[in-house]
C-alpha cells in the first residue's frame, strides 16, 4: 500500500516491476518502514543508504515506491549487458556505473541531470557491499556528497537491517522462508549547506562524506541496538579488494597454498 501518490509518470518499467516484485517481497519479507515521508514528495534529491546484500536495491526501490517516489540507481555497467535486464533498467532510467574507471565520470554528470531534472537519485556512498565483519557501514566514497553539493539539492540519510538475512552477502541462494523483517529508517538530511560555497577539494568532499556515513550510520545504530565501532572499516587499510566477492578471492588463495 503506498503511503502517497506519485507526482511523476511511472513509466511501463516501474509498473511491470512492481508487478512482479512487490507480491514476492510481501510473501518472503516483513517490511517495516519508518519516516518514510521525510523523502521529499517531488524535486531532486540523492537518498544514501547502507549496503549489506545485493537485494538491498529492490528493498529500497520497494521502500521508495511505497512512498511515492521513483528511485534511480547508480548501477554497475555488467547489469545492463543482458539484453532483457538492460533494456529493462534503461526503461526505467538507471544508470550505468564502470566502476575504477574513468567513464564513471559519465555517471556522475548523469546524476547530476538526473537530480536537476526533479529526480530521485539513490547511493550507497560505500560503492559495494560493505567489507566490516560485523556489516556496520564502512568509509564512504564522495561520488553522493559530490552530486548534492553541485546540486544544492536534499542529501536523505536512510539505515536499512534485515535484507543480509533474506540474502547473505555474496551468497548464491536467498534464504525465502520464513519471512524475513526488513527495517528501513528515514533521517533528517544532511546538512551540507556551509560546505556550498566552498571550492569542491579533498578536505570538503571527505567532510561531506563523512557527515554523510555518520548519519547513515547512527540510524544503524538505532536499528541494531548497538553502538558501531568508533572507526569505519576501511578497505584499502585492511587490503581488501573493494570490487566482488573478497570471500572468493580468499577461498581461492587458501586453495593455492594448501595445493
């Protein structure tokens, strides 16, 4: 049941979509949304959010249809290579990402029309699943903190728990049954607004960001009930491949030094 009506045409994509996915989600999964309306109704806006299970995009764009507004993804570029499933995300207005490349440049100044032109822009600033052991939100990337401050446009802070048990990270299988709770919570937006005027440097963006990754984090906080810890996990300290399955990548050395 949707919590407001869409401003915005859906679209034969949208439409279909929602079709197929929301029965599915309401028969594996238990949502719980709260403060959804903090979303702004209509107008640009980028929601970031935190990244614990590759479902994480169908649970928000479940969340977001629910109240009314049409999320676009920042999507990596491998999706949109299968004829059915690219010509179905480019109808429903993604964007394609080639992540660690510099076409991803492309990406951004997509966003960023896309944001202009009134639209929802969904991030998940960590760029991938996050790395922490524990699945608290690791060090962010500036690509959603570079898109509000060109845009002047509301950052939405949102903390998602429950979609790593209906699929574990870089699992194979969903685990469908018995239903899955799914939280999402919807915080105030970031204030960036004293960042504005000031040229667009390493030290702004990273300030930006990290405002950005705290008020993610602290709405985690209050879904697990507990406190994250005092630094984010980040990969390239700890030497871990930021792009696939880093388990993968450690199963297989495992196997070569046992060999």
């Amino acid at each position: 049941m949707r919590v407001r009506e869409f401003q915005e045409p859906r679209g034969w994509a949208f439409v279909v979509g929602a079709m197929i996915l929301k029965p599915l989600f309401l028969l594996t999964t238990k949502p719980r949304w709260v403060d959804g309306t903090k979303i702004p109704a209509s107008g640009g806006c980028v929601v970031v959010m935190n990244h614990v299970s590759h479902v994480d995009p169908l649970t928000a764009a479940h969340f977001c249809y629910d109240h009314g507004r049409l999320p676009r993804y920042l999507a990596k570029s491998g999706l949109f290579k299968g004829r059915v499933l690219g010509y179905f995300m480019r109808a429903a207005g993604q964007i394609p990402v080639e992540r660690a490349s510099v076409s991803a440049v492309g990406a951004y100044d997509a966003a960023v029309a896309a944001v202009r032109a009134g639209e929802c822009i969904v991030v998940y600033p960590e760029g991938t699943i996050t790395r922490d052991p524990d699945l608290w939100p690791m060090k962010g990337k500036s690509g959603a903190a570079r898109i509000a401050l060109e845009t002047g446009c509301p950052v939405i802070p949102v903390g998602q728990w429950g979609a790593q048990a209906l699929l574990a990270p870089y699992a194979r299988k969903p685990d469908l049954f018995p239903r899955k709770p799914i939280h999402i919570v919807v915080g105030d937006p970031v204030d960036l607004s004293d960042l504005a005027g000031r040229p667009r440097d390493a030290a702004v963006l990273d300030e930006a960001t990290g405002r950005i990754m705290a008020a993610i984090t602290g709405i985690v906080e209050g879904l697990r009930h507990e406190k994250a810890p005092l630094e984010r996990f980040d990969p390239r300290k700890a030497g871990v491949s930021e792009i696939g399955n880093p388990h993968a990548r450690r199963r297989k050395t495992n196997e070569e030094e046992s060999g």
